[in-house]
C-alpha cells in the first residue's frame, strides 16, 4: 500500500464532496444516493464490477450528466446545475474509457488544445500571430513540451494521434487533461488494454502527477493490484449504490465488497 | 462511327482549331468554379464543425445580398450598409445557435438537417416580408468592385477577361488564405478542428461548443455575403439564387465534405468541365447539359474515390 503523502490529506481539505446523488435514465438508475469526498492531494479510486456506475459518477463529477438529486460542492461552492464547460473553468480535467482524442490532430496539437482555457488574448492578435498573441502561444508551447517531455512522447511529437498504438493515445490523452493544469484529475481506466510494463508506466506518471504538481486524482480501475498500489482511499459502487468507503486495506476486508466482487451464493 | 467521331474527335479538333475561343472557355469555367468553390465553402465550414448539412446556405446568400442591397436603398452609404450586413450576419449565426441548435444538441444529425430546412424556409418568408419579392440590382460599382473587361490578344484571336472576374477570384483566394490560416493557427481554430474531432472531449477541455457553433455559422455567413455580392453582381439578387446551392452539392461530392481545399479544388473542376462540356459536346445532347453534367462529374468520381478527393478516408479499428 502507498504510503498517503502530503499534509492536504492529513489536514482533510475536501476539495470536491458528492452528496446523496442520484442518476436515472428513465427507469434505469445509474447512481443511486451515493454520498462521498475527495481530499486535497489525494489519489481517490472508484471500484466496482461493470455497470456499477462508476462512469456516471465522473460524468456527475465533470457535468457532463445534470444528477436528479444530491448535491456536488467543489473548492467550497456547491452548485446544482455544473456544465462541462464551468466544470472545466474551475480545473477539472479528464480521460475517458476509450480514448477520447482529436484523431485528426498531431499528438502536440491534442496536448495543446488542452490550454485552450489558459489562452485568452483576443483574436484580432490571434489572427495578426503577432504582438501579445505570438508570446503567449510560445509561452504555452513551453508548457506543452514540458508536458511532453514528462510524459517520453517526444518522438510522437508530429504525428497525428489516430495512427498511433492504444498505450501511446492513452498517455497522449493524459497529457491533454495535464496541460489544463487541473486540480482535479479524473481518470476513466487509464490502464485499460495495457500490457503490464504500460500499466507500470501509466502508474509512475500518475504517481508523479500527484507528487510533483500535487493534483488530486480520481481513478477508474479494473486491476485490483494497480488500485491497491496507487489509492489512498477507495469508494466501491455496485448496481449504481455505495457498498464500501475507505483505505484500500479496509475495503478488500469489507464483505459485501467480496460479495460483489465474487458473487454470493442464494 | 460517325458519332464516336463526334464525340471523341471532333471537340478537341475543335480546341485544336480556335485555342483562343479554348482559353476563354477555361477562364470562364475557372470563373464559375471560383463561385461554385465559394458555395460550397459555406457548407463544409458548418459540417466540419456541427456534422450539420445546412441547407440553408443557399438562402443565407441571398439574405445577406439582399440585406446589403436593401440597407443600401434606404440611403445608408455602401460601405456603412455592408458593415450592417455583416453585423446582421453575425446576430444571425447567435439567433441559429440560441434557438436552434442549442435545443437540439445531441440530437441524431438528420433532425438537425430538417431544422435547417425550417431555417430556409423561415428565411424566404423574413426576406420577402421586409425586402420584398422583386430582383434588386447588386450594387457593385458603389462598391468600387470594377466592371468592364481586358482583351488580350492570344493565338490569333482575342480572349476577354472580365474585371468582376479577376476581383471575385483575388477576394475568393485571400479569403480561403484567411480561412486557413485561422484553422491552422488560431486558438479557436484549434478549438473547432476538435469539435469536429470529438464533442466530448471538445468539452472535457473546456471548449465551449455554443462559442463554436456561433463563429463558425458567423464565418459561414461572411461566406455567404461575399458569394451573394460577387454573384449578383454578375446577374441580379433575386430569390432563385438560391437554387446556386444545388451546384454545390457536386463539389462537396467531389472535394468531401470536409476539407476547404477540397471544396476549393471541386468546385473549379465542376465549373471547368462543366463549361467545356457545354461549349464542345453540348450542341451534340442539345442544351441544357450543364443543369445535368456536374453530377455526371461527380459521379464518375465517387465511383473511384467514395470519401472524395480530399476527404477523409474512414478506418475504423475493429
């Protein structure tokens, strides 16, 4: 198990808090009063068997989904109605399940669309390339090859990202949701399809990410061995409800844990 | 025989014959695929962007042309009055997206489309109601766009190069400059190649689709106003120049949807080939062989190239 670093946790600063939150579609609930926080720093998993919801969950988190009940504070203000667009203002970044990258694009035109939020000279300068406009775009591609650099993708730099391998447009990907600068990290399954040397890879980025920038970070996993490794603590859904909240040591003892993970017998 | 002669050998002995009436008849067909280009411009700007066919850009021309001609009848100086145009360009581009496609975001591609007939229709009303039904005269010279022609002598004869032409082929050309530029390198360009690419993920970065949609129905209606202009100067502002946005289904078909340059390539290969069929083998089929021969073109090119000549090929990981 990790040891939790960093005195955010210790302190319990809770930057996001999901309170009763409940997700129909039509008849079928998704989410169902599913409460829980996430603190300053930490690495936070979201565990359960397929459909249980944790998709949803990010998807309530980031706005793409408007919950039918509950409420969501983040950095202290709670809001009722948060859109993707607000979402990612107040520095909430994501990956998504299956790859979710401008495929037309270059690998540093993806990982630069990511600053989109951060530039705002106006398009008069924009057009001209020139005055403030030209040094802010070489002020962030700065930033963006920092980025690179961190992530070892420098040789993929010019290549558009729909002919590169699945592991790479993951960490691509990655870079994208990085170069917001977020507080807040969602990642869906960023290990998905991954071979084990990848998937020790993806683990050492997300650790540094959280060591090093100090960016809070909410993690979909299947690989019970990544998400003990990584997690500080660990919420578990099954069918869409909350069965186990805790470090990851207390939730692997947790028995409806087991019961969901194994099956139980009638 | 004799009309495989007539087909296959005696056009070209004909170029052969008169290289000068040849060259006229490739400046006019150039000049035609510069106005077919156009069109077809305005709709691959909103389909890059939206998936959205827009059916409408056939009457946004005539709407902005008019706009600008009737601001100007008003007494409102030329300039001023196309200034107002493109200000009511852009509340146009805010209306659609408040109103019609903000309501119907994430619906299936096909409704959106129909909105757009809605949209055309709404327009023919809106337009008749406040400019009226009747032909308006494009005004061209308060414009300082110049008029008359250059003869040159060439091959023994003359070829006659009209100056609206040779002005709408260098504003067509610094405005496609323009357009690439602001794809390739602006921010927002940036941002609308990656909601071409992927909503979502457009979204998870903070891209702000509404902006999007707003700029570039915007851009599609500064298309529109140069294309209403420069046509009508070469004929009249009426209602049926809408039916230009039929020649422009061709061109995308030929160029794909989706790219500029393809509508820019397209569209001067539909009008080259259509003026050359016209002129060469058209008194063999009788007339009325350019109404049909563009989509004969395109057709021929959708046998070998599906996705068209500049369009992306669609692989898919399986």
């Amino acid at each position: 198990m990790r040891v939790p670093g960093g005195a955010d946790i210790a302190t319990g600063g809770v930057l996001l808090a999901v309170e009763n939150v409940s997700l129909a579609f039509g008849g079928v609930k998704a989410v169902t009063d599913v409460s829980f926080d996430i603190r300053k720093g930490e690495i936070r998993a979201i565990i359960g068997p397929n459909g249980a919801g944790k998709t949803s969950m990010l998807n309530i988190i980031n706005g793409f989904y408007q919950p039918q009940h509950g409420r969501i504070t983040f950095k202290g203000e709670t809001r009722s109605k948060m859109r993707p667009h607000d979402a990612a203002k107040g520095g909430i970044a994501r990956t998504f399940q299956n790859v979710a990258l401008f495929r037309g694009m270059t690998s540093l035109d993806n990982i630069m669309a990511g600053r989109t939020l951060r530039m705002n000279k106006n398009l008069f300068w924009q057009l001209l390339r020139f005055g403030p406009a030209m040094n802010e775009e070489v002020e962030h591609r700065r930033r963006v090859e920092e980025i690179i650099d961190f992530l070892k993708i420098q040789e993929i730099r010019r290549t558009p990202v729909g002919r590169l391998p699945y592991g790479l447009q993951k960490r691509v990907e990655l870079g994208r949701a990085l170069a917001m600068e977020p507080e807040l990290l969602l990642l869906d399954e960023p290990m998905a399809g991954m071979n084990l040397e990848e998937k020790e890879d993806m683990s050492r980025f997300i650790l540094d990410v959280n060591d090093h920038f100090g960016t809070t970070v909410v993690l979909i996993e299947h690989d019970m061995g990544v998400v003990m490794d990584l997690s500080d603590r660990v919420v578990v859904l099954d069918h869409g409800v909350k069965i186990a909240d805790g470090t990851p040591d207390e939730v692997k003892r947790t028995q409806a844990v087991i019961d969901a993970y194994l099956g139980v017998a009638h | 025989m004799d009309l495989a002669y007539k087909i296959l050998i005696d056009p070209f002995m004909q170029m052969g014959a008169a290289p000068d009436l040849l060259v006229q008849t490739l400046w006019e067909g150039l000049v035609a695929g510069v106005l077919y280009s156009l069109i077809a411009l305005g709709f691959v700007l909103i389909f890059k962007a939206s998936g959205v066919f827009n059916f409408a850009q056939g009457i946004m021309v005539v709407f902005a042309a008019l706009t600008l001609v009737g601001l100007h009848e008003l007494g409102i100086p030329a300039f001023v009055a196309l200034f107002l145009t493109i200000v009511v360009m852009f509340g146009l581009a805010f209306l659609v997206e408040r109103l019609m496609l903000r309501p119907l975001v994430n619906q299936p591609d096909i409704i959106l489309f129909m909105a757009t007939f809605g949209l055309t229709y709404f327009l023919i009303g809106f337009g008749e109601l406040v400019f009226g039904g009747n032909p308006k005269k494009m005004i061209a010279s308060e414009l300082y766009l110049p008029s008359g022609a250059y003869d040159i002598k060439m091959f023994g004869g003359f070829v006659s190069l009209q100056k609206i032409d040779i002005a709408a082929a260098v504003i067509v050309s610094l405005m496609v400059l323009f357009l690439a530029l602001f794809f390739q390198k602006t921010r927002i360009g940036r941002a609308l190649r990656a909601v071409a690419d992927s909503h979502k993920a457009a979204l998870s970065v903070g891209i702000s689709l509404e902006q999007i949609w707003v700029v570039v129905w915007f851009a599609a209606g500064i298309v529109a106003l140069v294309t209403g202009i420069m046509w009508g100067a070469r004929s009249e502002v009426s209602f049926s120049l809408q039916i230009i946005a039929l020649k422009a289904l061709p061109v995308l078909i030929l160029g794909g949807f989706t790219s500029i340059p393809g509508a820019i390539v397209g569209g001067l290969i539909i009008g080259v080939g259509e003026k050359l069929g016209e002129f060469y083998w058209g008194p063999l089929l009788g007339s009325g062989i350019e109404s049909w021969l563009a989509y004969v073109i395109a057709l021929v090119f959708l046998l070998f190239r599906p996705q068209g000549l500049f369009g992306e090929k669609i692989i898919e990981r399986i």
